[in-house]
C-alpha cells in the first residue's frame, strides 16, 4: 500500500537523477523522526563524482516543488547523504486504514505464491514415546511458517513424518509380548509404551536373547509379513497416534498428511536404485553409500550411508526416498524440514546426496533448524517427577499457573478456564517464536507468563484492551462524527507500521523466521501502549474520538492477524 506514494517518488526520483526508476529503492529511515522512506544518494553520488550530503541537498531542492506540483502526498529533506520522504499523516491514515478495511483479517497476506506449493515436513514425533520438549519447537515453529506461506497464497502441504519405524520397533514387539501385563497400557497408553520401550532399549544391551527375538520381529517387520509382529507395530502407532492428536487439537494443529518413515517403505529399493543408477554410489565395508567430499568438502569423512551390511536401510534412506517422492508428487517451491540443529549433519548429507546426482530442485530442500528449548539456568526441562517431560504435562503446567495469574488480575472473568487455557498455550507459543529460531529457548513459567515482558499474554492483553476500548466507545454512543485526521498528526510512527505489516509477513515467510513477526508484534503493541496514554479515545471531541478509534481499531486488527499467523489465540477478555 506504501507504493502509492513509494511509485510517484521513484518515478520523479528517477526524472531527476537519472537513474531508472529500476534502480531505485527506497529504504526504511534508520531514525523514524527524520521520515517515512529514505533514499541514499551513495551510489549516484559516486556517478556523479560528488559528495553524497552535496546530491542529497540538490536533489532535495529540485524534488520539492515537484511533489506538490504533481499532487504527491509527501514532502521531501536531506539528511547528510539521505533523502527523506514524510508522507502527510491524513494521506497515509487514509490509505493505511483503506487497506486495512478492506482486507480485515486478510490484511497482511496476498497471492504471490498462487500456483506455487510449500512442503512443510513439521512435528514429526516418534511412535511410541510422547512428544517431548524437542518436539514443541518444531511443531509451534513449522506451524507458523505453514500459516505464513498459506496467507501468502502458497499451497501448503504439512507433513507428519512420524517415526515409526526402524530396528527399535524389533525390541518394542518383543517387550510388548514379555511385559505387557506389567505396565498400565489400558489406561495411561503413552507413559506405558513409553516404560516399554526404555525396558525394551536396554534388554537389546544386556540380554543376548532378548536382542536375537528383536532381531528377528525387525525383520519380520520389514519382510512386509501380515503376522503377529504387523498387528502389535499397528497397534502400538495408533495409540501413540490418538496421544499425539489430543495434543495437537489443543494446541489448534492440523497435519495435511500424516506420512510415517513406514510409508515410504514401498519406495526404498526404487530410491536406492535410482541413486544407484545415478552412478554416485559405492560399496564400502559391504555397506551401500554415497561418497559426499567432492559437492561438500566438509563432508569428507562422513559418507551418507543408504543400506547396512545386515541389508537394512536407514533413517536417511527414508528421508531420502521422501524428498523423491514429495518432488514427484508436489514439484515444491520449497521443501522445508523443520527439525532441530542437533540434526544439521543428516540434512546436510541429504543435500550433498542430491547435488552428487545433480537434481536442480536441490536448492529448494531447506533445513530449518532450531535450538534446544531448555529450563532456567539452561538445564535439560523434565517433568516435576524428573522423568522425562511430556509435551501435554508442560501445557498443563502453563495453563495451571495462567489461571492463577488471572485468579489474582481479573477475579470476575466469566470463563477463566478457556481464557488460561489460551493465556498458557500463547504464553508457550510465543516464547518459542519470540528470537530467531536458532537460538535455544529459556522455558521460565513466570517469565513466559508475564503480561508486562515480550510475551504472548502482553500481546494478548493489549489486544483485549484495544477491543475493549472499541466496545466502549459503541456503548457510550461517541465517535459518530467525521473523523479529524489532523488528531494523528503525531501519530505517523505507528501508521507507518501499520503499514508494514505485510512486509514483516513476508519477509518472515522467505526467510522462514517466524521471530521477525513477533518482533513487529511487540514493537506495536509498545507503540500503540504508548500512544494510549497520551491520546485518549473517550470522552473527546465526535471527530477526535472517530479518529482515535480508527487507529485502535486498524491496530487491533493487524495485531490480531499478526497473532493468528504465529499461532496465539487472542480472548477479547483477561
Ligand atoms: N522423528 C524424528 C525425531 O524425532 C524427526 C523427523 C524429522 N523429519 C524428517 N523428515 N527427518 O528426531
């Protein structure tokens, strides 16, 4: 929307300098008090063979009586070698507030990925043990970028790689048939295949018979063989499944496909014969792989390995036969997989595999990758029995303490219950959104709850505050007068952001940084908190009052588009 005065001033800008209009860009000032868009003159400066603050100031002089003569709603000065563009508040609420009306809880996105498809492998948790904290970054992270790219138009594909397969599901049957009656499958399904499955771990170290029956229920598995070994593995994924939904309708996520390691089983032997027919495999120690030194010098000494001397295939293969499969079914923009830092080499080697084969879509294959979520004093999060901590019981945590918080705030809420419940779950997702991804993450409760920090429940109740302000205004009847833009005078900051709020949403989309949304999100609720106390909305004049509350009212909403996209639930009260 800024283009409408952004293209006018290119236009003249390029008339004056000879420049193509091209060539042009024009900047966010470092200062906002000095402008709205800024143009540095060091390149022109440097054609022209003179000082910058010199073209700057001439420019300055032969673009002002232009802009007016041309009807652009701006005005133009040199700053040292800038020049800077104010655009007239009243013209800029106008258009801003046009926008914002017009695409309500659209606003922000657009169709520039129309026609285009996003892959958006996310979650991913492994069949048998609950999700863990690993597990939480990937799923509120790919769940942001999966809605980022939709507002953007992309067609996206979320899928659950879930892992439910591999030799451990040998040792899970064979505990399953020792054990069963010994731990409380029936009525805590997740926790008890969870002692199964550490029982089974370290009967495959100690106990030479033990580990000769996984062994044998493994390769039973893989032969395909509809037995008794098939049924316990479908039986135990599709408990661990219904844990794992339970967990993602509260936390509002929705897979498009859950696709298992297991599903791309049929895809295995095609896969290795194509890499094998590509003619970059070899056979070492009897064990199939992939020499990577020459695409990837770092890679030298760790070859990506596609078949085990014992003849079974491994977690890359699986990968590897996915991105196969997800190119040939989907031809992606880009294939995003969202899993930890601690997994960099995996997707390294992947990529080398496919620059080795010389498949152009290799680019497009993108890791995402994020730090580790931890506790205060950066120690490894366990539950309160110090077990390991489930996803579930950490949402509980949160929730609990949200609800003692709003206890203690707003004692006559009517539903507290599902407002801490929104309150707990935004205080998670946010914390986990609220820096660049790769940096690990402090999970402190009270931190994280805090209405007054960079947190969910601040956005939340400044949110809740605007839309307070708004039903006010109705029940008093006040605001009906045209509005006096001339009150947001000084309000040219926050329309500004306003403004660029769907470059903040696109920027964090391309570059997969969801933290780049939230940063804005904080900044304007700052803003708009602070605007708050030196500008009120009731009780004035009709035509201040409607001005004010248009800003209120465009601010709520991108604040809550911005919310909706990384996943915070916005409760009009707390
Ligand atoms: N299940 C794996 C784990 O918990 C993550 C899978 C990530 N996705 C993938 N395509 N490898 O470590």
């Amino acid at each position: 929307m800024l283009h409408r005065f952004a293209d006018p001033i290119r236009t003249l800008l390029a008339a004056k300098s000879g420049l193509s209009v091209s060539e042009i860009r024009l900047e966010k000032p470092r200062d906002e008090s000095l402008g709205d868009l800024a143009f540095p003159c060091f390149v022109l400066a440097k054609a022209k063979k003179a000082a910058p603050p010199a073209v700057a100031a001439e420019l300055a002089t032969a673009l002002s009586d232009e802009l007016a003569r041309q009807g652009v709603e701006a005005t133009v000065t040199a700053t040292g070698p800038y020049l800077n563009f104010r655009i007239e508040r009243k013209a800029l609420a106008r258009e801003v507030f046009a926008a914002v009306g017009a695409a309500g809880s659209r606003y922000g996105g657009s169709d520039e990925g129309a026609g285009k498809t996003i892959v958006i492998d996310f979650s991913s948790p492994n069949i048998a043990k609950p999700m863990h904290v690993g597990h939480i970054r990937s799923t509120i992270i790919g769940a942001a970028l999966q809605r980022l790219h939709q507002a953007l138009g992309y067609r996206t594909v979320g899928i659950n790689h879930i892992g439910d397969w591999g030799a451990q599901f040998g040792g899970l049957v064979v505990a399953i048939r020792r054990w069963k009656d010994e731990v409380q499958l029936e009525q805590d399904p997740v926790r008890g295949l969870l002692e199964l499955y550490q029982r089974s771990k370290q009967a495959v170290e100690t106990d030479e018979a033990f580990r000769a029956e996984a062994i044998a229920a493994y390769q039973e598995l893989e032969s395909g063989k509809e037995g008794e070994v098939r049924r316990l593995w479908r039986w135990v994924t599709e408990i661990s499944l219904r844990g794992f939904d339970a967990t993602y309708r509260r936390l509002g996520i929705h897979h498009d496909l859950v696709r298992g390691e297991s599903f791309y089983e049929p895809f295995l032997e095609p896969t290795i014969e194509r890499v094998t027919q590509s003619g970059v495999t070899e056979v070492s120690q009897g064990a199939l792989v992939v020499m990577l030194g020459e695409v990837d010098k770092g890679l030298k000494e760790t070859p990506c390995l596609l078949r085990q001397t014992n003849g079974t295939t491994l977690y890359a293969t699986r990968d590897l036969a996915g991105m196969f499969h997800r190119w040939g079914e989907f031809q992606f923009e880009r294939c995003l997989y969202v899993v930890g830092a601690e997994q960099k080499l995996h997707f390294r080697q992947l990529k080398a595999v496919l620059k080795r084969m010389q498949l152009e879509w290799e680019p497009r294959v993108e890791h995402v990758d994020f730090g580790l979520l931890l506790g205060p004093g950066r120690v490894k999060l366990a539950s309160r029995k110090g077990e390991v901590l489930v996803l579930d019981e950490l949402i509980d945590e949160v929730v609990e303490e949200a609800l003692r918080v709003i206890e203690a705030k707003n004692p006559d809420l009517p539903n507290k219950q599902q407002v801490a419940e929104a309150v707990g779950i935004g205080a998670i997702v946010f914390n986990d959104l609220k820096r660049e991804r790769i940096r690990d993450v402090i999970f402190d409760k009270n931190d994280i709850l805090s209405f007054e920090g960079d947190t969910g429940p601040y956005l939340q109740y400044t949110h809740a505050r605007l839309g307070a302000i708004e039903r006010k205004v109705a029940e008093r009847g006040e605001g009906g007068g045209a509005p006096d833009w001339t009150v947001l005078e000084h309000s040219g900051p926050i329309l500004m952001r306003l403004a660029r709020f769907p470059d903040a949403v696109r920027s964090a989309a391309a570059h997969c940084e969801p933290s780049e949304l939230s940063t804005f999100l904080i900044a304007l609720a700052r803003d708009v908190s602070a605007w708050l106390t030196d500008n009120r909305v009731l009780g004035e004049a009709p035509s201040t009052t409607a001005a004010r509350l248009a800003l209120v009212r465009n601010a709520r909403v991108v604040l809550g588009n911005g919310m909706e996209l990384l996943g915070l639930a916005h409760p009009s009260e707390m």
